[in-house]
C-alpha cells in the first residue's frame, strides 16, 4: 500500500480496519473478504475492490475514481 498511497498523497487518505474489533462496520459495508478496500467519495462508498491485485491495477482503479488532477 505504501507505494500507491506515496504517490496519491495529496488527494487519497488510506484508512486501514480491524475488521475483527469492528465487526459493525464490517457488515455495513459488506466485507466479507479480506482484503476489501472499499473507496469513498464525498462520504459515499463509490466503487470497491475485492482480493489481492497489483499495484499498476490499483493506481489505475484509484485514478479512475479521482478522476482527473485540476
């Protein structure tokens, strides 16, 4: 994770959960599947991404969902 968050820094905020601890949160976001990362947008979970991909697939979903720098 650390080489995507390095270079998006700027406009993503990386949050990692236990989703052992916060079993609550787990299911209101319907992680059943580690890993999940679920990516929001204005306080709205807008497109999620389930099992283990590269980091050239990550930066490339993460982008998309941006959208474009200003």
């Amino acid at each position: 994770m650390t080489k995507v968050s390095s270079g998006l820094s700027d406009r993503v905020v990386f949050v990692k959960i236990d989703t052992d601890k916060y079993p609550a949160l787990a299911s209101q976001y319907r992680i059943e599947a580690l890993p999940t990362l679920v990516l929001f947008k204005d306080g709205r979970p807008i497109d999620r991404i389930e099992g283990v991909i590269n980091v050239g697939q990550l930066q490339a979903r993460l982008q998309l969902a941006l959208g474009p720098t200003k």
